[in-house]
C-alpha cells in the first residue's frame, strides 16, 4: 500500500518506481496526467484499489488506462474533467470492481450512468 495523498508527489513520481507489488495506491489531490497514468497502469499489473479523489488533470483517457480488471475499488471523487466514456470503460474493463465513487463529477450524465 502505497499512500500520498495531499502531497507534492505527482503521477510522473509515482510512476518512475517499482510499483509491481502495490496493491493500493492513494493518490488523491496530488498533480496527475494522462500520461502518469499510463505508466502507472503499465507497472502496477496487480493494484487493486487506487483513490485518485480531487486529482487535477484526470481525464477519460488516464480513466482507460487504470481500468484493469484487478481492480476492487476506484474512487474518482470530483475529478471533474471525466465524461461518460470512461464509465463506459470502466464497465467493460473492470469486472471485479465493487465499489466506484464518483461523487462531484460533473460531467457525468443518466445516459453514462447506464454502462454500470
């Protein structure tokens, strides 16, 4: 487990460790991108439970990225750039997921809603 929430410690930090044992990673309200993400998802094959509440620069395509099917839990609370794709995403790439928050996400509508 891995916890950094509320630092300086951006996406592009993370990603530049070993991050093939973590198996929970908390990275809400720090610095993120797309591309951190991809890396992110590329090294930690086996996360299962990653929190990126109040993350400036999550966007639908970092979403697809983390959408692995190890994960149990993501929580995306009031990253506000998300839109419907990636809750379509989500639903086709995380099977075991059993908890989503997505509280304060602005740009989600009914009709992205329906892919859950």
């Amino acid at each position: 487990s891995l916890s950094l929430t509320g630092t300086l410690v951006s996406g592009d930090g993370v990603a530049g460790l070993n991050l093939s044992r973590i198996l929970n990673l908390k990275m809400g309200e720090c610095p993120v991108s797309t591309q951190s993400l991809f890396k992110i998802s590329r090294q930690a094959r086996r996360i299962q439970k990653i929190d990126l509440s109040w993350c400036d620069g999550v966007e639908d395509e970092g979403v697809e990225n983390l959408a692995l099917p190890t994960l149990t839990y993501l929580s995306l609370r009031k990253c506000s750039d998300i839109t419907d794709h990636a809750l379509r995403k989500i639903s086709e790439n995380c099977s075991g997921l059993q908890r989503l928050g997505l509280a304060r996400c602005d740009e989600l509508t009914d009709s992205g809603i329906t892919w859950l």
